[in-house]
C-alpha cells in the first residue's frame, strides 16, 4: 500500500473546496448575487430545488472548519474566492466587509500552520457582469483583470499560491453551451466567444499575479478525463481524438502558445470571428504550475447524430458493474494516463489540484464508513505516484473535498467530503476516509 514516505517530503498534501459550494451566507455584509445564486432559484435547475444559501455555513464555521482541518494533519487548503462577495457588481466599489472575512479566514490558515491556495474564479460570476452578457462579452476580460489585480495587490503579502480560473472546459461547456450550469445559456453561439475570452483572461491572470509580485507561485487548473474509444474502429478512434480534443486541449494548449486544436475541432474556427490583433500572443503565458483534476475516463463513439463532434459517451452505467455516486467509472488508471498526457507540455510542474469520489454515505452510531472513498485515494494517489517515478514533475495532491457541499446541478445527493457534514445542524463528522488521510499524512 502507498505512503506518505513514498513521496518527496516537499510534496504538497492539501484538501479542496470552493466558496459557493461552501460559504453559504449568499447576501450577507453586502454580498453581490452569483449567477449561481440565481441559477439555483430557477425551478428543475437543481436536484430536488437545493439551494447553496447556507451550504456547509463557511462564512460563520470557517473557524472550527479550519481547527478540523489541522487536527488533521493537513496542512495546504485549496480554497476560492468569491468575486461577488468582494466586488458586489463584478466591478467598481470595493465591499469591505467581503475582503475582512477572507482577511480573517487567510490569517486563519496561516496562524494554524495550513498554506492558503486561493482560486480566483471558481464558476461563481458575478450577476451584474452576466447581465452584460458575462464571459460571451469580451470585456468580461477587462473586468477579471481589475479583479485579479485587487486580490493580488491585497492578499499577495499572505498568500503565495494562486490559481486563475477552475476548469474553464466544464464552465464553458456546461454554462453557455448545454445550459445545465450557471448561467443556463445554450448554443454554439454562447460557448464560442466564452472559450475566447476565458482563455484570454487565464492568460492575462497569469501574466498580472507574476508582475505585481515575483514571490508568488502562480498557476490554473484544468479539468480532464482519460478518453478512450469504444471500439477499434476508424470512426471511434477518430471519435475519441475530437472529444480528447475539446475536453483535455481547449484551454491547455492556447496557454502554451499552440493555439486552439482546430484541426481537430473544425467548428473552432468560428472562434477567429471573436479573434483580435495580437490575440494569438496574449492567449500565451508561463504559468508556474498547472493543476489537472482527474475523476474518471469516459469511453466514445461516433455518432452522426451529434452536432460538432460527432461523437458521443458510452454510459459507464452500461459498461461497467460499479460507479460513483455521480454515475462515474471508478478507473483510477486515468490519473496516470493524464499526468503522462499533460506533462508533455513541459510546464514547470504539474498538481492533482483535484481527486475523490461520491458514495453514498451514511452515518452509523455517530460514524461514517467509507471503505470505497479509502480505496479510491488509495488507487489514485499509487497511480501519482507510478507516473512521478517514470519522470512526470507532479508535486502535489488536493482531495475533493475536505467537507461535504453543494454539488452544483446535483445539489446536496453526491457527497465528496472526508468530512461528512449533517446540513441540518452544520455537525460535522470525520469520515473513515478522513481518518485515514489524517493517518497517511501523519506517517512521515
């Protein structure tokens, strides 16, 4: 079995959360409205009309939240901000009492002995930005910079480690294209100029954190999926290469200066529409990390019936005997497979800025067993591992999540956390997965 001492001693052990799934207080002390906030209001949006307005209560437990964490023995907490909650409108006036609470919950952190790892857009836009059209407007760019310049100005003497954007494919894709996440916009009309302008604003996110300060460490993260075809046939292979495309190198490669895969995804091409001179050199920057958030593979296959890609998932359902909670293939050889794929970029080094998995948990005589999550991180991490020995730069891992929360568009059903948390009465109890994280990085 995998351990700790497996490891380098500067490898970084952290846990994940963001503040909308989290924080809860949705308007508290001048808190502007998320397109979250808004989306979750809209009727058959979310499982069973779940809302995120007081979640986990972060805002108010942040205090033994954190006391929790470092009787873990955890000791780097990858967290978000909420743009709203700092800027009201997406812009203009400066909400105080905003910036006092990650004030506070930053030197927190630091007080305990736990590194903060902020991420400045974890899907929560705010609503007065969105009204102008949010990421299909372009000066949606221009907003995100005032932004990131506020919060490395501000934060920056405390906080070493940032991150831009949170999976923008799944922001992009799920958000302005299928509709099924904030803000419910659909069409390839939507998605493209949002794909634009995310990677203009991850790029030029990048290039301000570096300038303000040169003693920061500052990076992005992606989501990816393994994507394998469903037969060996010419159509699945080609297939698989067009959803490996637009789900692993939309964003990833116009970071390091490739440009979109169009060759491989002809439908990007209505992006130049939305191009601007000297866009190809600003999509560019050198991040000093990129963090890949790997769950699960997906198995495709063509389909003529699909517009763009002409391909579609094989439900994991009906390929394999088990799955998560979210209906995910358990397959942990993916996260080897994806590490391998995205350090060919040659990045200065990469993190695992995500990895759990869903069960359905329940709590026994004031316990919660669960000996599937155990093995899942188990799995995961030995592939980390396999992949760090045959010369992958990866130099850190972040379980999601550390509590429980609200999983988007299925509200409170799937729970990730190592810690299980009643949303009734905001009691909190370590799960056994919890246990033996605090175990395993407790073994030095």
């Amino acid at each position: 079995m995998v351990k700790r001492a497996d490891f380098d001693k500067d490898f970084v052990w952290g846990v994940a959360a963001s503040a909308f799934q989290t924080e809860g207080a949705a308007e508290a002390d001048g808190k502007g409205l998320s397109i979250w906030d808004e989306f979750s209001r809209k009727k058959g949006k979310i499982y069973k009309g779940h809302s995120a307005g007081i979640s986990c209560d972060f805002y108010n437990q942040y205090t033994p939240d954190l006391a929790l964490m470092k009787s873990m023995h955890i000791n780097n907490f990858r967290f978000s901000f909420s743009w709203s909650r700092i800027f009201p409108n997406g812009a203009g006036k400066v909400n105080e009492k905003g910036v006092d609470f990650y004030d506070r919950v930053i030197d927190l952190c630091l007080e305990l002995g736990i590194k903060p790892w902020v991420t400045l857009y974890h899907w929560d836009l705010p609503l007065a930005l969105q009204q102008k059209m949010g990421w299909v407007n372009r000066d949606i760019v221009d907003y995100f910079s005032d932004y990131v310049v506020f919060c490395i100005k501000h934060f920056g003497d405390r906080v070493k480690h940032w991150m831009i954007l949170n999976e923008p494919m799944v922001y992009t894709g799920a958000g302005y294209f299928l509709g099924i996440h904030a803000p419910g916009k659909r069409g390839v009309d939507n998605f493209i100029p949002a794909i634009h302008h995310s990677a203009l604003s991850q790029a030029r996110g990048i290039r301000i954190a570096q300038s303000l300060r040169n003693d920061l460490e500052v990076g992005t993260t992606f989501s990816c999926s393994a994507i394998h075809p469903h037969t060996a046939s010419v159509k699945d292979l080609n297939a698989a290469k067009r959803v490996n495309a637009l789900v692993n190198r939309l964003f990833v490669e116009p970071l390091n200066g490739m440009g979109y895969p169009m060759q491989d995804l002809p439908f990007l091409r209505k992006i130049e529409k939305y191009m601007q001179q000297g866009d190809e050199i600003a999509l560019h920057a050198e991040p000093d990390f990129i963090g890949i958030q790997n769950y699960t593979r997906e198995v495709v296959k063509h389909s003529y019936f699909t517009p763009y890609i002409n391909s579609s998932l094989v439900n994991a359902k009906n390929r394999v005997d088990e799955v998560t909670e979210m209906d995910w293939e358990i397959y942990p050889q993916a996260m080897h497979e994806m590490l391998h794929q995205f350090s060919k970029y040659n990045f200065k080094k990469l993190y695992v800025t995500e990895n759990g998995a869903a069960f359905p948990d329940t709590v026994e005589n004031g316990n919660v067993n669960d000996p599937k999550r155990i093995s899942y991180l188990q799995a995961n991490i030995a592939e980390i591992l396999k992949a760090k020995k045959e010369g992958v730069n990866v130099e850190g891992y972040f379980v999601w999540s550390f509590t429980d929360n609200f999983e988007w568009a299925e509200g409170y059903r799937p729970r990730f956390g190592l810690v299980h948390v009643d949303y009734e009465t905001q009691k909190r109890i370590v799960k056994a997965s919890g246990h033996w994280y605090s175990n395993f990085l407790a073994d030095l």
